[in-house]
C-alpha cells in the first residue's frame, strides 16, 4: 500500500487533491516500475485487475507475476499527460499517455488508465489497464 500525507480537505494548494494524490501515485508508480517491478505490489491488492495489452489477470500476486515475466531488462518511461477525476464513489481514475523505450527498441507510446481506492488510509491501485499506442493502418 502507498501512504500519501493527509491534506485534511477538499484542495491541497492550487490542484485539487485528486490531482495531487494521482500524480503523485504515477510518479511513484513509474520510478519503482523502472527500477525494479518486482516490488510492484504494495501498490495492489488481492481483489486488484490488471489488464495488460488484452491480457486479464487479477490479485496481487498474479498481476507482479505478470509484470515481472515482461520480455525486457530495462526499461524507462515518460509521461506525456496525465488527467486524475474523482468518482463518485470516493476512488481516483488515473488516465496516463506517455512513451517508454525497453532495451534497445524504439521509443514507443503507451496508454495506462489506473483507479486508486484508499484503504485503511493507504492508497492503493485496484484497476489497472495498459496499452501501447499502435495503429494498424491497412
């Protein structure tokens, strides 16, 4: 689980709070994505979905499996954007476009779109869904 400092209202500065708690999950979410995404799960939990290129998976467990199995070493992303709504039932939805270069391959975009629920004053990422932006022209 990922702890973030209680702001103790509706705004913390000038964004609201939901900006500043999904910015600040992406911001941890991709730093320990590129160092080492073995350690990925404190930010999931049992009951979290993961969705990658097509592909479903869900629990904790299954989901750093899953991420950990990708075929590369190294890896660093970019963001480009990223837009943060509150829901109505008091989670964030995280929507991510940027770019990632995996070895030694071409610099390709992505798209993640994450939902994040605080429980028991943590928050943690219960949704999550990544695909890299390919266009089949035909």
């Amino acid at each position: 689980m990922w702890v973030i400092g209680s702001g103790g209202g509706f705004r913390m500065g000038d964004k609201p709070i939901w900006e500043q708690i999904g910015s600040s999950f992406v911001q941890h979410y991709y730093h320990i994505f590129d160092t080492d995404r073995t350690q990925l799960g404190s930010l999931y939990i049992d009951a979290s979905c993961l969705t990658w290129e097509g592909q479903q998976c869900q629990g904790k467990t299954a989901i750093v499996e899953k991420l950990s199995s990708l075929p590369f070493q190294k890896i660093q992303h970019s963001i480009t954007s990223q837009d943060h709504q509150p829901t109505p039932d008091s989670c964030i939805l995280s929507m991510v476009v940027g770019q990632l270069k995996a070895d030694e391959d071409p610099i390709i975009g992505f798209h993640q779109i994450f939902i994040l629920k605080n429980i028991n004053d943590a928050w943690v990422c219960t949704n999550d869904m990544f695909r890299l932006a390919l266009h089949n022209y035909g």
